[in-house]
C-alpha cells in the first residue's frame, strides 16, 4: 500500500497519538501540552488539504484497516464529500483552538486539549468511516469528549445544561443500537455499500420493519442535526458552554446533517426496493419548521450567544431545505450552505465572547451599556458576522441561499421554502439589528458595571479569519460549487461506491 492510501487513515490517528501524549504532558509542561495540540490541529490541516487533492481526481478511495476486506473488517472510504467535510472541520478546530489559546480560556482546566483532540478524532472518523457500527463507535467518541468540553470551566449553568445534554445522547445513542440491531438483522451486514446492495433483497414479510429500522436510523441523526422536534437540547447548550468550544461544536449539527446526506442514498436510494427513499417524505416539514423556530429564536433571545444559537439551527433548518430535493442541484447549493453555515456560526460564537470580554458583568446581553473598548471594530465584525448569517451581501451567506432558492424552485411544496427562507431571512435580519443597536449604538452608563481595565486585539484574530474565509467562499463560488456538484453526483451514484468499497463483485 502506497504513502499517499495510507493518508487516509492521518486524520484519525494524528489527534489519537496528539490526545494522549498532551494528556501526560500538560500537568508539568503546559506549554508543550499546547504545542501538541496546536501542532496536531496543523498537521491535520496538512492531511485533509492533501487528501482533497487526492479527491478532485473523482477516484472514490478505500482504506481496509488491518487489511481485513470489506465488508468483514473496518473500511475507511475517502470520496469529495467526506474529503470536504475534513478540510472544514480542520480549518474550524485550528480557528476555535487558536481563539481558546489566546483568551486563555483553555486554562480552565488541564483537560482541554486532550478533549479537543479527541473530539476531532470522533469528527474525523465519522466523516471517513464506511460501516454504520464505526459510525456509532465515531459518534460515541466525539460525543464523551463534548461532554468535557461542554462542561470545561465549570458552573451552574453548563452544568445543568450539560445533564440535559448528556441524557438527550444516551437516548440517541440507545436508538442508534436498536436501529444497528434491525438492519445487521436483516440484511446481515454493516458496512454501508454491502448494505445498499442487499436491502432490495429483503422479504415482502420484512419490508415493515425495514421502513422502522431506516426510520429510527434517520431520526437519530436528526437528533445531532437538531431538527424540530429534535432540537430542545441544542439552544441552551451552546449558550452557556465555552465560546471557543462553541464554535467548535457548530460542525456538531452538520454530522447529523453529513450522516443524512451519507446514508440515505447509499443504502435507502432507488435500488433498495420498498424501502426507497423511506425517510425522505418527513424531512421538507421539520426542515421548514426548523428553519422558523431557529430564526424566530434569533429575533426573540436576549443574549448574542443565544443568538448563535439559534442561527445555528436556523441554518441547519434551511441546509436540510435543499437537502430535502435529493436531486444534484439541491444537493449542490446544500453542501455549499453546509461550509458557509458552519463557519458563521463558529463567528457568531467567537464574536460573543469578544463582547462579553470587553462588557464585564454585563457579558453579551443585548442590552444598553457602557461604552467598551473597541467598540467600533467588534461592532463591524459583528455586522458582517449577521450579514453572513442572515445571507445578505457581500458574503457567502448571499450565494448559499440564492443556490438554495434556485435548486428547489419547481419541486413540490417549492412555495413553502421559497416564502420560509424569505422570511427567516427578514426575521434574522431584524433580531440581529436590534442586538447590534442595542450594544454597539446605545451607551447607558450603569452603577455597578465593572470593565475589564484593558484588552488587547488578539481575540479579534480568529472571527476575521473566518470572516475572510467566507469572503473567500463568495469570491470562489464558482469552482466551490463546480466542486459541490461534483461531490453531489458521486452522493447519487451509490454503486459506483460500492464497487470502490467491496471490489468487482
């Protein structure tokens, strides 16, 4: 097996060594303990980049661990989609990891970094996993280390937030096992191409409980992605818990999103007899009404980082929008929103820390203060991060929903998300205003109000580099969506997968 095959397997096993050797080190040698960290975040970086070269070449690329075939041993597959998906979720954890260094908020505790590298173990192996069992195990990983994260600093409020958060997954988890359970059950087999080509073979007497067990599948997955109804666990949770860690977690939702997009056309698309396209006819709904309760959140939270929030679920509510077409237009403009959503929110979260910073007790209420230190600068970062969120020009935000419009446009039930994305967008545009005058427009000198005595800039680096990188995503557009649609064709074509994963046969 050559250097460049056995890249795949980079991303899983870098943060598995960084995790660990940051973990002996931090207690003595913090500083090193940090230089792993950081350099594992690089390495990785260096890996994806690689492996998306590797991708555009249209190969679909199999990794059997152990050198056991499919579908008897553990399968990496590398195609655009899962290459994609590792280049954003690396450029997200250096931003966050770099942001959490420089506010020393990683300081809170000396488990941070051997977390945060777990938890991208978790993100990257089930972005390369090729069986449905190590997509749970992947899932599990990434969801223990968010659950230090998620708590990381301690307090009342992430604690009691961080209970609820547990107990949601563990359900989820439990779900997932009885949906594995159903389809190892019938149609004998895990692995994701092995089982796309067997469902269709499954007994008339069978065809019930394989709708349930695709079902169950899906809603589990709907869970991560926070789809109404589906979405109780997610607004207080990414409010209270560390912003740097926040940022991290909004690619948490699009796994879910991700885990849709992988496993409804690989195993329940056209060939799988009456099973097809089971979870497809529930999805349009909750996607819509995810849509307005996300942005409705928006207009109605009192916090900038509820705020983000719920522009994350707003935002995973319109991606699943154009997810819900399953036609390679649709797809197309989804995974094009699905890298500008992402990034948004990671800004919306930083963006709050930064004024919580500067406002001292007052932290990132949307409400009147005093005036802050560099209250011009954090109020254009800010203006440009709703811009981004919203979906208004200049930024990419404006391209993502355009694609999403024009790709559904004559589709069934095209009116309601025509009217739905509209109006989010106005309701968004509104709430994010009304935030903006409150705390960068009035002052209102307050008794008791304590402000830091200085604050440097530095925090200011990780918003504009993903401000720039959604700059970049609207002026590359064109080879960004040439790219989608490539990715989107590969998603649609399940049997050429299967002969990349499983051989000739």
């Amino acid at each position: 097996m050559s250097l460049a095959e056995q890249l795949i397997i980079a991303p899983v096993v870098i943060p598995a060594l960084a995790a660990p050797l940051a973990l002996l080190v931090m207690r003595r040698r913090r500083w090193l303990g940090v230089g792993i960290s950081l350099a594992s975040s690089a390495a990785m970086l260096v890996a994806a980049l690689l492996l998306l070269l590797q991708a555009n070449d249209g190969t679909i690329r199999s990794y059997a661990v152990g050198e056991w075939p499919a579908p008897f041993g553990i399968v990496l597959v590398l195609d655009r989609l899962s290459a994609m998906m590792l280049v954003l979720a690396a450029v997200l954890c250096l931003i966050a990891l770099v942001h959490a260094v420089v506010t020393r908020t990683d300081r809170a505790g000396w488990h941070f970094h051997p977390l945060f590298q777990f938890q991208l173990m978790g993100l990257n192996g089930a972005f390369l996993t090729g069986d449905l069992f190590n997509l749970f195990v992947f899932f599990e990983v990434l969801l223990i280390a968010s659950y230090g994260l998620m708590l990381h600093g301690q307090g009342r409020a992430r604690l009691k937030a961080g209970v609820q958060y547990v107990i949601v997954n563990i359900v989820g988890s439990s779900l997932f096992l009885i949906a594995l359970g159903l389809l190892y059950a019938l149609t004998g087999t895990l692995n994701m191409a092995d089982m796309g080509q067997r469902v269709a073979d499954v007994g008339p007497d069978d065809q019930g409980l394989l709708r349930v067990a695709a079902l169950l599948l899906v809603s589990v997955f709907a869970l991560k992605a926070a789809l109404v109804p589906l979405h109780l666990w997610l607004p207080r949770t990414y409010a209270v818990t560390t912003p740097a860690v926040a940022a991290l977690f909004a690619i948490m939702t699009k796994v879910g999103v991700y885990a849709i997009i992988r496993v409804v056309p690989q195993i329940f698309g056209h060939d799988a007899g009456a099973a097809a396209w089971v979870p497809a006819p529930w999805l349009l709904p909750a996607a819509l009404a995810t849509a307005v309760v996300g942005f409705a959140g928006v207009f109605t939270a009192r916090s900038l980082s509820e705020q983000a929030a719920f522009a994350v679920i707003g935002s995973t509510g319109t991606l699943m929008i154009a997810v819900a077409g399953w036609h390679v237009e649709t797809l197309t403009a989804a995974l094009y929103y699905l890298v500008h959503s992402t990034l948004t929110g990671a800004a919306l979260f930083l963006v709050a820390d930064i004024v919580a910073r500067r406002r001292g007790n007052q932290v990132d209420q949307a409400s009147p203060g005093p005036v802050f230190a560099q209250r011009a600068s954090i109020g254009l970062l800010f203006m440009l991060a709703a811009i981004a969120a919203t979906g208004l020009p200049p930024l990419s935000g404006f391209i993502g929903k355009l694609l999403v419009l024009q790709s559904v446009a004559g589709l069934p039930g095209w009116q309601w998300a025509w009217a739905i994305i509209l109006g989010t967008t106005l309701i968004g545009v509104i709430g994010f205003a009304r935030s903006g005058s409150m705390i960068f427009w009035k002052s209102e000198p307050e008794i008791g109000v304590a402000l830091p005595a200085s604050v440097g800039r530095a925090d200011l680096i990780a918003v504009t580099a993903i401000l720039v990188l959604l700059g970049a995503l609207f002026v590359g557009a064109g080879p960004m969506t040439g790219f989608a649609r490539a990715a989107a064709e590969q998603l649609l074509d399940p049997a050429t997968t299967a002969r990349a994963v499983l051989g000739p046969r």
